[in-house]
C-alpha cells in the first residue's frame, strides 16, 4: 500500500518459527521500486562548517552519553563501538545519506552498496558507494550494515552466508528489518503497514533469523525493539486503502493520536512485541 497499486499476493507462514515468506515473487520488481521510493531521494550534503559541527557533536555524544547530541546512528554505535577507522559496509544504502552523516562525523573508511542506485559517488578513501548486489563486493569488513535492507533480498541464507565470508573474525552485523512476532501482525493480519508487498519477500521471527544466521556461523549477541508509531498509523493507513507515498501522518491524524501511538510502540517495544527489531550478531574466532 506504498503506492496504492491495489494488486494482491500472497505469504506462506512457517508452522515451526511463524517466519513469512511472500509465494509467486513478480518476475520484474523495478515496477515496485518508483524514483520516488524513499531510499532513492537524492542525498543531502552538508557545507564544511556544518559537518565540523556533526563531527564535534558525535564526539560530544561519545563522551557523555546524552540522547540530545546523539547522530541517527548514535544508539547502535553504542553497541557496536566501532573506531572511526574501522571498515564499515552499508548493504542496500539507498542514497548513502546515512553512510554520509557517518562520514561528517569523522568516519574514514565507509563503503555503501546498492544494485539499485542510479548514481555512484566517491568521496576518496573515506565514502564510496557503489552499484553491486552484496555478491559482487569485494574486501572484508569489521562492520556491516542492513538497514531494512534484507527483507527486499531474495535467498536470505544466501545473503548471511555472504555477510558471513566478507566479516573479519569478531566482525559484527547489525540487521535491522520487521518482524513477523509483532503483535500488529497479529491483531491486523493483513493491515499490518510492513508487510508491504511485494517489496518485502520475507519477513522473519526473532527465532527464524536467529536460526538462520547460526546456520550460516554467526552468533546473535543481542535483539533490541525499535519499531515507532508508523505501525500504528500506517496500519491505519492501509485500512482506509490510502498509498503511504501521498499522505502525511501529521496532516490525517490528531496530534493526540500520534503521541498515543508514540507511547503504546515504546510500550510494545519494552515487551518484546513491536513489529520491527535490531539484531547484533558477530563472526566468532571458531571456524564455521
């Protein structure tokens, strides 16, 4: 219901862990990825000035904590702890604006991937990005991204066992995609906004990832919630058959909603139910 196309398809759930997967993928999905998909939104750059701020802020941010100077990748960097040196791979960055935020606060060796993208960019050795699917990369890593990225990709296993070779021993990756355990799905089945098909061929529980990366050698340190009130309001949305690409939430709901919306995700989230989740896996020292 992003765009309204009003076609229907079919998933098929998994008796054993509930995991989803969509049946009869359409042959050609560049129909269902339009210029005006949010991923492909031309990147903003910022001014020199600007981006010593951004990187005086995140510094900021690491030595005192506070949520107010955290950057949009604050709260998994604390996890993560990466050196801004490390080498970090962004798989399916769109347009790279979150790569480049990275990169304005002094992240030096950054590499975004996309077979979608229409433009590639090189900055030096600090930020590329450039048009391969995750099986054309080449290089190893010490972090890798997905960012709602591995829901759009067909053969998952495929993809961790990838993720898996291109990770330095003790490597980690953070997965970040909705989840067929989320009490939305639950209570609104086929009105769940995150289902979004076709573009998401398969939506996993907790267990089903956490089983299938095992299988490709990874170990899951930790799962954090992070859904939002889009899955209140956006289910909404589907239900009043409105495309989310031509309705703003601020514009269609109170403000009340909204906030009352805001406080039952974080709820759901503290619970465990939220229908989108933060996985940190890593590559052990132990051969596969």
């Amino acid at each position: 219901m992003m765009f309204g196309t009003g076609e229907s398809f079919q998933y098929a759930e998994c008796t054993n862990c509930g995991s989803l997967s969509l049946i009869d993928t359409p042959e050609d999905l560049s129909a269902y990825y339009p210029n005006e998909y949010y991923s492909f939104l031309p990147l903003v750059k910022s001014s020199f000035g600007k981006n010593l701020l951004k990187a005086l802020r995140y510094n900021l941010f690491q030595l005192t904590g506070k949520k107010s100077l955290s950057p949009v990748f604050g709260k998994w960097f604390e996890y993560l702890q990466p050196s801004k040196s490390s080498r970090i791979a962004d798989i399916g960055c769109g347009n790279g604006q979150l790569l480049y935020e990275m990169y304005a606060a002094g992240f030096s060796h950054l590499r975004g991937y996309d077979p979608f993208i229409d433009e590639e960019l090189d900055l030096g050795k600090k930020l590329r990005l450039e048009r391969k699917s995750i099986f054309e990369i080449e290089g190893i890593f010490d972090v890798i991204m997905l960012h709602h990225a591995l829901e759009h990709m067909g053969e998952p296993e495929k993809v961790l066992n990838r993720c898996y070779e291109l990770l330095e021993t003790n490597g980690q990756l953070l997965i970040r995609m909705p989840i067929s355990d989320s009490k939305v799905w639950k209570d609104e089945g086929v009105s769940w906004v995150q289902l979004d098909a076709p573009r998401h061929l398969h939506i996993p529980s907790v267990e089903g990832l956490k089983a299938l990366a095992r299988e490709s050698g990874l170990e899951c340190r930790e799962v954090v919630f992070d859904s939002s009130e889009f899955q209140f309001w956006g289910t909404e949305l589907v239900k009043m058959k409105k495309p989310l690409s031509k309705v703003k939430a601020d514009e269609t709901f109170t403000r009340q909603d909204l906030a009352r919306w805001r406080k039952k995700s974080n709820l759901y989230n503290q619970k465990a139910v939220g229908d989108q989740a933060c996985f940190y896996f890593f590559k052990p020292s132990r051969p596969k």
